[in-house]
C-alpha cells in the first residue's frame, strides 16, 4: 500500500518586504544596489542621485533648480550633493564660455568614481587647452622598448633603441573671442527742478479776513465728508483764503473754485486746497481796495470791519450764507 503525500501550502511571510515588480519597456533608469543600498549616503542623497540619473543630458541640475522642484531647503540639497561628490556619483566642474559667461557643468555617474577620475575624456579641461596652444609643433618620443634589438641577435631592419616615433600635435584651439568692453556708465540726467510757489497770503493782515476765511473752511465741512478739516488745518489754510477775500473774491466763488474738477480719489485734501488756492488766485483789483477803507463797528456784532459806511459786517449780512 503506498503512502499518501500531503504537500501543504508555503507559508505567507509573516513581515518585511513583498515586491510586486512589473517589467519596465519605457522611461527607466537603472540603479544599482552600490547607491539604491549605500551605507554612508543619506535618504537625501541617494534620492538626489537617482533624480539626476534619470535626467535626460543637457538637462539642468543647479541647486536653485533642485529647490525649485523638491521641497528639502537649499542647505539639505547643497550638502547632498557633497556628499555624492565624496563618494564619487558626482562631479561638478565650473567653465567659462567664449562669451564671457561662467556656467557649472554637472557629471553625473552610474558607477562611483576614483578621485582621480574627474571630468569625461570628452570634455577638455582648460589646462588641456594650454597645453595644445604651448605645443603647436610635432612631438617625437622614443619608440617603444619591445622594438629594440638584443646586441647579440642584429636583424635586417630592426628598429634601433634611438629610434623616435612622430606624433601628430593636435590643431590649435582658436583663442576665444575677446570679451566687449563694458559699456560706459550712465550718467543721470538731472530732470526740471520744481519749485514749490508759496502759498498767498494777504498783503495787510486783518482780523475780519482771517475771521471770513475760517468761516468759509470750516462751512466746506458741511457740504461735504471729505472736507472735514481740522484746527490745525483750518490755521494753515486761512491766511491763504485771507487773500482771496482781499482781492474781492466772493465766498461762493472761493468755494466754487476749491470744490469743483476733483481728483478722484481725493488722498490729501489739504494739499489739494493748499495747490488751488495758490495756483488759481485771481489778480488783485484795480482802484480802490478795501483795506483803504476806515474801520467800523458792526451794528449786529459790535465787531470791528473795514467798510466806506457804517453798517454790518459781512457775516451778519448773511453774505455767506446767500453765497452758499
């Protein structure tokens, strides 16, 4: 009778890694074990190789642009690249174009590198640049040592030990272009100089022109939010307004002038009315000016005015209220 056998199933792995692979016919890079499981190399690093890997060639790989794309800080990126540098994955090298310009040319390699290995055998250094300009003619060395005869076995035409082998020098690299002269500095063209006009003021101060032209500022107020002035502007601006009224400027045209053709928006009121009442004063009158007139006292207010008769001032006559 023969023995039943019972194959039982492979057990499941209880823990660690399970790999699903699927085979790759497109947009792959190779990595070896040496970096993808290197013992020295930092996450950073071994990521940071493997990017710039898979780069296709002439792509950049700056450290600004490594920013740009990753969000590991300039200082972490920086010192990953060091560490690719040391352990030979990587080497960066700094050259000047005939331009002028100096780039940073980025060797990335599958395979480490001895230290001695720093650039490709297809990208000349700058010394070897030198070296062919310093050596336009031919170069003769001495042959090779397996081609000389044994003195004891001379053979028809054998290569005597003195013999030199002719070695072609390589062209001469032309000399890059010189660089274009800087250009001048610009000298700055000093433009118009403004000169800011005072503000009018009246040519014989009175106290019933200063009392008129706080009244007509303070009334703007009212017609109007963004008019709203203080003490201190209300000073500044009266000597300014004084001399309108001196020069027989009625009230609801002062106001019509400062209120009218407004910026929008209107940022600084008291400038704005400080530039029109300097800039848009009328011209003084002819004949006889009131200042020449003899002081009276008001019969509403008792308050002393200049005027041709006795009467009232101009505030009890309601002069600024008809001109509102």
């Amino acid at each position: 009778m023969a023995t039943q056998q019972v194959i039982s199933p492979s057990r499941a792995p209880s823990g660690g890694v399970i790999h699903v692979k699927t085979r790759h016919v497109s947009h792959f890079v190779v990595i070896g074990n040496h970096l993808a499981q290197h013992d020295d190399l930092s996450l950073v690093a071994i990521g940071l190789a493997t990017h710039i890997q898979s780069l296709p060639p002439g792509a950049k790989a700056g450290i600004k642009c490594l920013v740009e794309r990753f969000p590991e800080s300039e200082a972490r990126i920086a010192g990953a690249l060091r560490e690719l540098e040391r352990h030979g994955y990587l080497h960066r090298t700094r050259e000047r174009l005939p331009d002028g310009r100096v780039v940073t040319r980025t060797t990335s390699y599958n395979h480490p590198r001895t230290v001695a290995d720093t650039a490709p055998d297809t990208a000349p250094t700058a010394a070897d640049e030198r070296e062919e300009r310093v050596s336009p003619e031919p170069v003769r060395v001495p042959g090779p040592a397996h081609l000389t005869p044994h003195p004891a076995m001379p053979e028809a035409g054998a290569v005597p030990a003195a013999a030199e082998v002719a070695v072609a020098a390589p062209a001469p690299v032309p000399a890059p272009p010189p660089a274009p002269a800087p250009a001048p500095p610009r000298v700055p063209v000093p433009g118009p100089v403004s000169v800011k006009v005072p503000a009018p003021r009246p040519e014989t101060p009175a106290p019933e022109l200063d009392r008129a032209a706080s009244v007509l500022l303070l009334d703007l107020a009212r017609r109007a939010p963004e008019w709203e002035l203080s003490e201190g502007d209300v000073r500044a601006l009266t000597p300014a307004v004084a001399a309108w009224i001196e020069r027989k400027a009625a009230p609801a045209a002062i106001r019509r002038a400062l209120t009218t053709d407004l910026p929008v928006p209107l940022r600084y009121p008291v400038k704005f009315l400080e530039h029109r009442l300097t800039t848009r004063i009328p011209p003084p009158p002819t004949g006889r000016s009131p200042l020449h007139d003899p002081l009276q006292n008001c019969d509403g207010c008792d308050r002393a005015f200049r005027a041709p008769e006795p009467g009232e001032c101009a505030e009890c006559r309601g002069e600024f209220a008809a001109g509102a």
